[in-house]
C-alpha cells in the first residue's frame, strides 16, 4: 500500500467503489463520479503481488507483458467521500487479500458505510428505465435503501469483489451494499451507461449531493439507435417474440441466445486486435448476423490503427 498524502475529513465519509463488469456498469459510474466530484487520488495498491497474466500483449508483432492494473484511493470533500477505482478483478485467495487491504485502509477512517457498483441483467428493452436493485450485509441499511426507489436483488450471486468485499466487511461489522443497475440480458459484454447514470442519480440522492449528468445523459443517447437496431436483429431471428412496444426482449434459446453471439463478437474483437489474420472470421460472423454496419468502424480501426 502507498499513501500518498494524509488526509482527514469533518465528518463519516462513504465509501464507493468499483471493478470491472457486465456492461462496464461499475466502472462508468465510478469513473463519472471521480470525475465530476473532482476526486483527487491519495492512495494506491500495488498489483503486482496479486496479479498474474495468462496472456501476452502482440503489437505489431511484438510480444510484451500487459500493463500492470491499477487500484487507486481517491477523496473528495463535499461531499466526503473515498472513492476506490481498480481495473481488474482478482480471483480466488488473491481477491480476499486484495479486499482485506482495501479495509485496512478504510478503517483508518469513521466509514460508517460502503458500496459497490454492477450490473443486473436480465429480459427488458434498452428503451425501459434501469431499475436499482440491493443486495446488502446488513438488513438495516437494505431497509433504508429500500425507501428511495430501489428493490431487493433476487435470490442468486454477486461475483467477483463485489461480493467478497460484502462478506469480508460482515465479517468485520462494517455494513455494506452493492447496488446494481439492470440491463438489458444481450448486453453484458457492451457498454450500458443507462444503467450507470440511474445509480448515478440514486447515490447522489441518497447521500444528497448534486451532480452534472449532462454527460451520462447524452452518452445513452448516442448509443440509442445501436441498441434498438440490435434488438430488431434479435427480433428478426426470433418470431416469437412481440413486437409490440410494450413487449420486453425474453430470455432466449440457447442456439440463438444473443449473449453467446456477443461474447463470441467480443472475442473476435480481441483477437483481431492482436492478430490481423482473424478479421476474415470476425466479418463472417457480423455479416451472419446482419450487424456489420453496427461495428463496421470499429472493424476499420483495426486496420487504422496497425497502419
């Protein structure tokens, strides 16, 4: 652990923080929060214990190692608040460890409550509101998020550091929650900022302070119409489903199941990036599912970017 500089706040601060995850739901909001809140950055964790690669970085047919994730401590005052932003997920006993430090630092300050960030996919429409739903170790504090508009999670599983932070601290007496925005069941492996600007705006009420979501705002609706295009692709490949406006995208079979075609898209995505070889089959499988013009830039830029 590195400190950077000392810091002390007038009252209990909230902790906030985030990993990666379905829809990048997590690091969106808080990112946007670290930004907007002009949080500065006062501590950090070194990685390097904790993480091992199982893949290399090629460019232009140069193999090196990925760069080492980061794990950053930011403050803000006004609201007071610590704010932890990582960009990998540590699995298995390196996670715990990872969690355990990160109390250790907390418990230097008078937090008296912390949250995390994610995602909740499940069957709806890009154009339906992201619902909050909670999922806590402490029934007091669920019930008093309960009263601002959110709900429950269903009975299941929250991955990743998300859930091990909810243990550890229970086992630690620190309550804690993570709040999870839904999206829509295709899109786990897309971006989703509706999701993060509806727990953008319920974190700032809950612990009322303002907050400029112009941007959020007009990040969903660039992406808008790529939504709605997938969604007629998917209607398109399902008849059963209505389409009626009202009707919700279902969960889907599994030889069709969009997810799959995404995660498998994604993939494409990556090893295209690496290997140039590999856009021949990452074409076939857009032009299969008649969604090329969707990503047709992105496919480009991988040519721009080697050239």
């Amino acid at each position: 652990m590195q400190i950077f500089e000392q810091i002390h706040f007038d009252s209990a601060p909230t902790f906030l923080a985030a990993w990666p995850g379905m829809g990048n739901v997590g690091l969106i909001t808080i990112d946007y929060l670290r930004r907007k809140l002009d949080a500065r950055p006062f501590a950090q964790i070194d990685m390097t214990p904790y993480f091992v690669p199982d893949s290399i970085v090629v460019k232009d047919g140069i193999a090196q190692f990925p760069e080492l994730p980061t794990s950053t401590f930011y403050f803000s005052k006004s609201p007071d608040l610590i704010i932890f932003e990582s960009n990998a997920q540590i699995p298995g006993r390196e996670g715990i460890t990872v969690i355990k430090t990160i109390l250790e630092l907390i418990e230097m300050f008078p937090v008296k409550r912390m949250f995390t960030f994610a995602a909740f996919a499940h069957a709806m429409s890009h154009d339906k509101t992201s619902e909050i739903l909670i999922s806590s170790n402490s029934a007091e504090l669920l019930e008093s998020l309960e009263i601002h508009d959110a709900h429950p999670m269903p009975d299941g599983y929250i991955a990743g550091l998300n859930g091990l932070l909810l243990g550890v601290a229970a086992s630690r007496d620190k309550k804690a929650a993570c709040l999870l925005g839904t999206i829509p069941s295709y899109a786990t492996n897309l971006s989703y900022p509706k999701a993060s600007l509806a727990l953008v705006n319920y974190v700032s009420k809950i612990l009322s302070f303002s907050i400029d979501t112009t941007e959020l705002e007009e990040g969903v609706e660039s992406i808008a119409q790529q939504f709605a295009v997938i969604e007629e692709r998917i209607k398109e490949f399902m008849p059963s489903i209505n389409k009626d406006e009202d009707e919700e995208i279902g969960e889907i079979d599994d030889e069709k199941i969009p997810h799959y075609v995404m995660e498998k898209i994604e993939k494409l995505f990556h090893e295209a990036a690496a290997d140039r070889s590999k856009a021949s089959e990452l074409k076939s499988e857009l032009d299969r599912w008649k969604i090329f013009e969707l990503y047709e830039d992105r496919f480009l830029d991988l040519f721009r970017e080697k050239k």
